[in-house]
C-alpha cells in the first residue's frame, strides 16, 4: 500500500485534492458527496436491537424504570466495576440530579473548555458555576487554578474528562478532602476509558455520563450517575421518580429523570459492540495520527497508550505556523463537506448567562483561550471508512501544503 502521504484520494469520483488548487473553496465541487458529521452514530446490530424494540412493545411497558431498563443499569454496572448506575433520560439532567442530591451549592468549580450543559447543569440548581482554568496540554481542570478559585462559598468542584481523557483525579480528590469540597466528575466523554487502569466511572463522589447519541455509547438520548455511595444512589433514585418512595408516597420534590425502556434497549445492544466501535475509532484515530504527524503547523491530540480510551474525539491543534487560520481552515473543510467543529469555542465564560455575570472571567482564563481558538475536531466514528480519514487528510495536507 502506498505511503499516506502518496495517496490519490478519489472519495467523489470526479475528484481528488493533491494541492490547494483542487479545494472546492477555490470553486468546484466538494470532495466528499455527502456530509462527513463529528457525531454521527455508532449503532449496533440493527436485528438483535429490533428484537428487543420487538419485545419491549409486546411486553406494553414502556417506562418507569422497567426491566429493560434495571438489565441495562446492571450490565453499566457491571461493565464499570461500580456499585450502583442509576440511568437517566439524559446527561444534563444527571448532572442536574447529581448536583442536587450531592447539596451543592453557592459556588462549583469547573472548567470553562466543556459543553456548555456542564455549566448550565449547575446554574439550573441554583449554583453559580465559577470557571477554573485548563492545563494546555491536558485540557483537563488544572489543580493549581481550581485553588485560585476556591472562596468561603465553595462547596463542590466539578471536573470534566475532556475527549475522555482523564480529569486529574487524585489532585482534584486531595483538594477537596483539604477543603472539605464535594467532588464530582461530568463523565459523559469518558465511557469506556481509563485512569492507572481503572474505567472511569468510580472517582470522586459520582460521575455522570451521557449516552447522546453523538456519544461513542449512545441509548438514543440518555445519561447515568454511577457511584459506589449506597445513600446517594437511593437518593438519586427517589429524585428522579418525581420523589416517589413507593407507589403512591411521594417524599421529596423530585424531577422526572427516567430512561425510556427503548432506550435501554438501544444501550444494552450497543453494549454488545463497544468493541466494534473502539477497533473503528481507534483505526480511524491512527490513520489521522500518522497522517497529521507528517505535516507542519498541525498536531493531534494524543491518548495514552498504556490506558483504555474510545478515540471519540480527534483533536486537532494548530500552531501558529499552519499557513492559515483556524477558523479559515473549518471553512475549508465546510466547503468539502467535511463538517469539522471548533469545539468548545469560545469557552462557557463567554456564553450567555455567564459572559453577562462575569465579563471579566477570561483574564483568568488565558490557556482556556488558547486551547478554543486553535483546536479543530475532525470526523470519526463507525460512519467513516479508512477512504474517507483519507480523504479528510488529503484537504489538510493541501493546505498545510499551501
Ligand atoms: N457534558 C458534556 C461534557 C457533554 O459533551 C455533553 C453533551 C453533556 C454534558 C450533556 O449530555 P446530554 O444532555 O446531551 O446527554 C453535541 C451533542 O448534542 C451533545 O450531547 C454533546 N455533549 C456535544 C459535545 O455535542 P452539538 O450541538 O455540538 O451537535 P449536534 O447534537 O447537533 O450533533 C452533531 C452532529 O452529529 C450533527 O450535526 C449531525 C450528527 N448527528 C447528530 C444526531 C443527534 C447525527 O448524524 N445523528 C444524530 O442522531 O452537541
């Protein structure tokens, strides 16, 4: 096989881009025919999950955590060596739960580089989302700017896994025993990844993953709060059954968080093939790697290869000497239908509420700035064939080329 770099892409028939002179920006049509989307689906066997959607309608239980749901909290279980999932109609209202039945309050600190619903989580109960800065490297919360934020009205500390890769647990964990913090993790990037060895999943006091469907494991839309804390679980529970304790003794002011039985079915057959996904992810992310590592001004962001990852995310970085701007270089894309995302631009801190309450947060927030303005997410995921990783790096290089 030839050398990536040597390689004729022909993803549309009638075209392949070997310079700057073939991009559709510059008038043509677009390499790819259809759309290549960061997000679309991986879904599993379509015969095995419309037998179980087949028996789901036969069985007329649709919801209220029925036994489909209760299989699927156990194999998450399971899966994750964790105690307890309780599995919810989606991530943001995990964490929403997860952040109420922890009693946070008054101030949280979490990263601003995150989708926005790990903030708006916490500002939908009430608690005032306080942005600590990123290690540039990592992309996770640095411990160092979460001490900076910490105030007399601190009770929590949120930390995200960003692309899942690992948030820095044992010094977030060290932080907040010393100030007496609870400690919980937005997980939804991180299943079926791992720190020293463990799937993320068991640290801090909970963590909270989202099963969206642009998700690497996906029910449709879904979430779930893992935990090996008995009273929490139970608490979570009750919270998201509008409270009900039993049939018809309502206890607390609970939300309406339940996982459709569908929706677990969905997740119990995708399940089956997390490793059709990860070997799909995991090829398309060398590919990338080794196709990107030739190239001037560009770099991706690696995953350790010693831990378990799921190769969701390919993150592109440019330096300062690509010949063209980030933002030039998505309309590129956009142009040969290559749907690449500048993801999490601009930061949660410059987004509404936030920017109005805090207009000042960014000059605390400088590696944040950076990491946003220069990071591209290119497409992945069981949508894609080695062709098409290809193709995608056949218009790179051509502008990296110039
Ligand atoms: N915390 C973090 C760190 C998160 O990343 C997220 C979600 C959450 C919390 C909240 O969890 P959930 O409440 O969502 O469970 C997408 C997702 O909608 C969002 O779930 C995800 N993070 C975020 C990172 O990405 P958008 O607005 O950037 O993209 P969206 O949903 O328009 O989808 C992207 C592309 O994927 C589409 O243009 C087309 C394709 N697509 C999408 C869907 C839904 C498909 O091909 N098929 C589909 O069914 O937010």
């Amino acid at each position: 096989m030839a050398p990536l770099d040597q390689m004729t892409v022909r993803v549309n028939s009638r075209k392949t881009v070997r310079s700057s002179h073939d991009l559709a920006v510059n008038g043509g049509e677009p390499l790819f025919a259809e759309p290549l989307h960061v997000g679309r689906p991986n879904i599993g066997n379509h015969a095995v999950f419309l037998d179980r959607a087949r028996q789901v309608l036969e069985s007329q239980w649709l919801s209220n955590n029925g036994p489909v749901a209760q299989a699927f909290e156990r194999e998450i279980e399971r899966f994750l060596g964790v105690k307890h999932c309780i599995a919810m109609c989606n991530g943001t209202i995990a964490l929403e739960i997860a952040t109420r039945a922890l009693g946070m309050s008054g101030e949280v600190i979490v990263p601003s580089y995150t989708f926005i619903a790990t903030a708006h989580a916490l500002q939908w109960q009430a608690v005032t989302p306080i942005f600590a800065d990123i290690d540039p490297v990592t992309h996770n919360l640095d411990p160092m700017a979460v001490r900076r934020m910490i105030t007399p009205r601190t009770t929590g500390i949120l930390g995200v896994h960003l692309w899942g890769r690992p948030a820095p647990v044992e010094a977030l964990q060290e932080i907040a025993n010393e100030h007496g913090l609870r400690l919980m993790y937005d997980a939804s990037h991180g299943f079926g990844c791992s720190h020293k060895g463990q799937l993320l999943g068991s640290f801090g006091d909970c963590e909270v993953f989202s099963f969206h469907a642009t998700k690497f494991f996906n029910t449709f839309e879904g979430g779930a709060i893992v935990t090996n804390d008995d009273a929490l679980a139970e608490k979570t529970r009750l919270m998201r059954n509008f409270g009900f304790a039993n049939y018809d003794q309502v206890i607390y002011p609970g939300t309406n968080g339940k996982l459709t039985e569908i929706a677990a079915a969905m997740g119990l057959t995708n399940l089956q093939d997390l490793d059709r996904f990860v070997a799909v992810n995991w090829r398309n992310y060398e590919l990338y790697r080794k196709g990107l590592s030739q190239l001037r001004g560009i770099t991706l962001l690696d995953y350790s290869e010693t831990e378990r990852n799921n190769y969701q995310y390919i993150v592109a970085q440019l330096t300062d000497d690509f010949p063209v701007s980030r933002d030039r270089l998505i309309e590129i894309l956009h142009a040969e239908n290559v749907l690449a995302r500048r993801y999490f631009w601009p930061g949660c801190h410059n987004m509404e509420p936030y920017h109005s309450f805090y207009p000042h947060a960014g000059l605390m927030l400088p590696n944040t700035k950076t990491v946003a303005d220069r990071v591209v997410v290119l497409p992945t995921g069981s949508a894609l064939n080695e062709g098409d990783v290809r193709g995608v790096l056949s218009i790179v290089r051509a502008v990296a080329e110039g």
